[in-house]
C-alpha cells in the first residue's frame, strides 16, 4: 500500500515531531506526521513541567515563531514560577508546572483542527532512499509513505531498554515499543552513532502522601506566560510539596548500590550530568546529608505526584524502602516505579545547521536523536527542521539561527560543531550574548524572520506589531522627558543636584529609580502597560553592555561568513600545534567562528586558518 506524496513526513509524536509537523503545516506544506498512537501526540514523558533557566528561553523562542508549546504550557499550567527572581533578567526562567493531560490535550487540539495535516498510526521500521537522498517511510505493515524530505524524531526510542534493577524491557518509555529496525537501519547508514541514557522517578499516590508534613511552594502571584500570546492564567494554581533525602535514605542507596542497573554495569550510555539520578547524587556528593525532593502533583484533578529529584533504576522493593524514609512519605504508595532508559543518538556533528544529514540529503533528525535532553530542547530542534524540511522540498536554501539573535542559534551551533558526550542541556551561560536574548525580547528577535517564512499567523503578527509601537512610544516618552535635578528631587528621586538635565530613561538607570517613579514627572507614562514598563527598564539597563556586544555580533558574522571548506586538511597548515590540528580535525568546524569556539585556539590559529581557506579555495577555483 502506498501513501500520497507528501513534502515532509515527519516520524515521532513528542515534543520535537509536533513541532516540526506544525511548523511545515504552517508554512503550507503538505505534512504525515507517523506515530504510534494519536492519543500519545505531545505526551510529556518525564517532569510534567515546561520551561526553566535557559528552557524557558527556548520555548518563548517557539513561541515568537508561531510553535505549539508556549501555548499549551500555558492552557496547561498549574503552578507559574520564574527562576532567578532575584537575578538580572537576562538569566531569569519562566517556568510552570502542567497538567499533563490539558497539555497533551492541547497539542492534539491543534491537529485536530490542521485541516490538511494527516496522522498516521504505525510504526516506522526503515526508509525509503532513492539517488541517495531520503524519499520516505516503510511503516511495519508494510505500507509506504513517499515524500520530498523526512524528519526523525524517534527520542528514546531507537533501540530503546528500561532499566529497573536487574530487569531490562525493550521500550521507547513505559508502554511504548522500541524501535528496533529503524536503529539497525541508521547504522546501516554508517553514521556516527552511540548510547545515551536517562531516567525516571517512581510516580506517587498523592492520597498517600502526609501532606501536612512536607514544606509547600505556591505559585508566583505574578504569574509569567511562556507564550507571548497569553494574558491570564487559565487554570487553578496549585502548590507543590518540598521534603528531602536524609541519612537513612541514603544508606539504603549506598547498601543495594550494586542492585542499581546504573552501578551493577548493565547500563553502558551516559546520563545527564546536571539531572543526575539519586544513585549518582548519593555516591558523587557522599558529603552531602540531604537532597531537595519537589513533590509535583501531575495533574490539578489527579493522584499522581512526579517526585522531582530521585530518579533512579534500582529494584522496585529497594525503591520503596528508600522514598518511605522521606519526611511525609512513610506511609506512600508507588503507583509506577522508577526506571533508566539507554537508546541509541546520532552524534550531531553529522549534521548540517539546517539539521540535515551531510551525507543524506533530505533526512533530518530532531530532538533526543541529536543527543538532546528536555522537552524543551527538542521542540526547539523540531521547528528548525520542519522550516528547513519544508524549505529542502521547495527550492532548497535554509533557514539557520545565529548564536548571536537565539537561544536555538546557540544550541544547535554547540550541537553541530562540538557534538555530545552526555545528553545537552540548554543553560543561559552557554549563550555569550545572553543579555541580548532574554526571553521578554524573543517576539522582537525572531516574529519578525518567522514572519519572513510564513511561519506566523496573522493574528500573532497583528499582537507583535502593536506591542512593538508600544515599546517604541515608551521609548520615545523617555527620550523626550528633560528633568531638571530639582523636579528629580520634588518626585522623590535622589539625583545629584549639579544642575546637568535628565532624560526619562537617564533617571530609569539611577539605582531603586523604576518606571512608576516617573509618573510624577509625566502622568501619561502611567498609561504604559505594565509588560511594556518592565521590558523597557531591562532595556534601558542593558542599553550600554548591549552596545558593545553589538560590536561583537559584527564580529562573529564576519567570521560566520567566511566558510570553511570540508576537504581543507589541518595538517597541511604549519604553525599550527599538534593538539589543535587533532582538535580541528575532530571537529571539523563549519565556519571560522565555529573554529574560534575551540578550546585552545588562539588568534593566531585563526589567522592561520583563514589564510589556509584562502588558498584551498584558489587552488580549487585554479
């Protein structure tokens, strides 16, 4: 049986294949979307939770390209709080605890209601290539689905194992196959491929839990939406529980150690270090009496509690044993146990920027594939490749973030040019220009290139445009206040009475000076909407450091420009130390600014290397 041709047909239903699928909808293409079960489109496997320090960046980022996920997060959430309150706001996270079921609701709402983007159940066992180049699907039945390009979003399920003690189940997460002959069918591809690994937390009964014991966090009164698109919290917030580890919990870790599928060797793929299970914090962090444990219930009408923090892949009974020695959870039902999860990833360095294979063209890989983890991370993947899927099945070219106006940017250049050696995380120190790309200001990046590619709705762009005039008529009000130090000091201001006059926005940057001290001075500046006021005092803050990483910017896309060519040999380039010929090598970076990010190369390398590209391309051209 065949299928219609389709431009893109997309494999996986999580986070990074709805992305994707509904970015290449958007954009007017004709999109498959295969996945198991319909039922399970958008499912959060693990933290039922969106955003975070340097993820909720991200997922404004989706958002101000029209994605999915900032507006489900936000129909879904439960509990609003940002991270690093007290912290500048270019490090801040907007973050919410989901309902687990209204999310995945919400993202199954949208292709109910994507007239033209098919689903298909079934099972992807290999792919269809013709002239090299990617062309389709083989679902298990059989069944063909052709089209101009594909993108695999098979997360944790190539070659997928769970782990719980000595116990190993084939599976791409609890009930859910693996995906067995597709992983054989990448390796038969000859790409570089290895294991990784991560885990899960036993799930909790929440009528069992002593609530009255454990220390409770309520959400922020002032809640902030990871979709630009959101005005008011649509569900009831909730509270979250807090206990810890303690002494007695950790030597029945320490004591069944060898019992955990981590320590006892049957797990070969690597975890993520900055998620470690509670097997690595007992025995990494041995000094260390107790470990924080949030108690996140997954839903706002559901007995399900995520444990935050113990995740782990030692026998059920030895699980039981230690969460019951936790402060409010003596008497506690495990309704699902913990477990690991080893699968196979594709080392990213195989792939373009635009997420393309180099040596298959129009095959992209998104998501935990590239050696990502987090929801987030793979949604971020999956718009980048169904942009550059839909584009590939067009006319070609591509559609490629810098590090210097994205978060997406930072991520996918760290992916491309250094590869993985544990599951990537995103974290705002990864991002050099980080005071530029804070997630208030991720509309005013990215809207406006979305809007380029057909990515935005005209709705969006309608809300962008008059939150943009909004910004620039507060601005301009700023501009044009004169105040002499005088009326500063009659409007409570404490200014240096030196008789210089000052603008709105000179007084915004005089310490404890915030925006509604100036209405005094200017009734018509209590008109601003309070979004727009605090945006525009970050912006007046960060005015003078953005100036100078402006030169920067200028700098690295001069440096982005200037491509270097895949045969040039880094052997040949005298000057050059053997240790940065081997790292270059190794890496093989794309552009110079790709090279400049090497651990250990010098101006001087760089200069070499330029000139080295110089050369090879004339001798090419000769």
């Amino acid at each position: 049986m065949k299928h219609n041709l389709f431009d893109v047909v997309v494999v996986g239903g999580g986070h990074a294949g709805v992305e994707a699928a509904h970015a290449s909808y958007r954009m007017g293409a004709r999109v498959a979307l295969v996945t198991h079960r319909f039922d399970r489109i958008g499912e959060m496997s693990c933290n039922p939770a969106i955003g975070g320090i340097g993820k909720g960046h991200l997922v404004r980022e989706i958002d101000a390209m029209g994605g999915l996920m900032g507006r489900g997060a936000d129909h879904a959430a439960i509990q609003y709080r940002l991270l690093n309150r007290r912290k500048g706001p270019a490090v801040q996270g907007p973050r919410t605890q989901a309902d687990r079921v209204l999310y995945r609701q919400a993202m199954q709402a949208e292709f109910d209601k994507a007239t033209g983007l098919k689903v298909i159940e079934g099972a992807v066992t290999d792919l269809v290539v013709e002239g090299g180049k990617a062309a389709g699907v083989v679902l298990q039945d059989g069944s063909v689905v052709k089209s101009s390009t594909v993108i695999l979003t098979a997360g944790t399920f190539l070659n997928g194992v769970m782990h719980i003690g000595s116990s190993q189940t084939p599976g791409g997460r609890n009930d859910d196959p693996a995906s067995t002959r597709l992983a054989s069918r990448m390796k038969a591809l000859g790409l570089p491929m290895g294991r990784l690994k991560t885990g899960t937390p036993p799930r909790l009964s929440s009528r069992s839990i002593d609530w009255s014991s454990v220390e409770m966090q309520r959400a922020d009164e002032d809640p902030h939406f990871l979709s630009f698109m959101t005005t008011q919290a649509e569900q009831r917030q909730i509270e979250c529980g807090i206990t810890h580890t303690n002494a007695e919990t950790h030597n029945i870790i320490s004591e069944n150690i060898n019992q955990s599928a981590m320590y006892s060797g049957n797990v070969s793929g690597v975890g993520p270090r900055y998620c470690p299970s509670i097997e690595d914090k007992v025995e990494r962090f041995a000094d260390k009496s107790s470990h924080q444990v949030f108690l996140e219930p997954e839903g706002i009408d559901c007995d399900v509690v995520y444990p935050n923090g113990i995740s782990n892949s030692l026998p059920v009974s030895i699980q039981e044993r230690f969460v019951r020695t936790l402060n409010g959870l003596g008497d506690v039902q495990i309704l699902k146990p913990g477990y690991a999860i080893e699968y196979d990833y594709v080392d990213p360095r195989a792939l373009t920027q635009s997420l393309e294979l180099q040596s298959m063209e129009n095959l992209f890989l998104a998501g935990q594939i590239n050696g990502t983890t987090g929801y987030e991370e793979a949604a971020a993947q999956g718009l980048i490749a169904g942009v550059n899927a839909t584009l590939r099945s067009r006319s070609g070219g591509a559609f490629v973030l810098s590090r210097s106006e994205s978060y997406i940017g930072v991520m996918i250049d760290d992916l491309t040019s250094h590869g993985v050696s544990e599951p990537y995380r995103m974290f705002t120190s990864r991002a050099e220009f980080r005071l530029a790309l804070r997630a208030d200001n991720a509309d005013q990046r990215l809207t406006p290139l979305a809007r380029d590619i057909g990515l935005v709705s005209e709705a969006r762009w309608c809300a962008f445009r008059a939150k943009a005039m909004d910004l620039e008529k507060a601005h301009a009000a700023l501009v044009d206040m004169s105040v002499s130090p005088n009326e500063a000091k009659k409007a409570g201001l404490s200014v240096n009475q030196d008789g210089v006059r000052r603008s709105g926005g000179e007084l915004l940057n005089i310490a404890g000076v915030r925006f509604e001290n100036l209405f005094e001075l200017d009734p018509q500046l209590s008109l601003v909407e309070e979004s727009i006021r605090r945006q525009v005092e970050r912006e007046v803050l960060y005015a003078p450091y953005l100036e100078r990483q402006a030169r920067e910017v200028a700098l690295l896309r001069k440096e982005e420009d200037v491509t270097i060519p895949f045969g040039l040999d880094y052997n040949t380039i005298k000057g050059l130390s053997t240790e940065l010929k081997e790292k270059l090598s190794k890496a093989s970076p794309k552009t110079l600014s790709q090279a400049r990010r090497i651990e250990g190369i010098t101006p001087t390398a760089l200069t070499l290397i330029l000139t080295a590209v110089s050369y090879y391309v004339t001798e090419k051209s000769a």
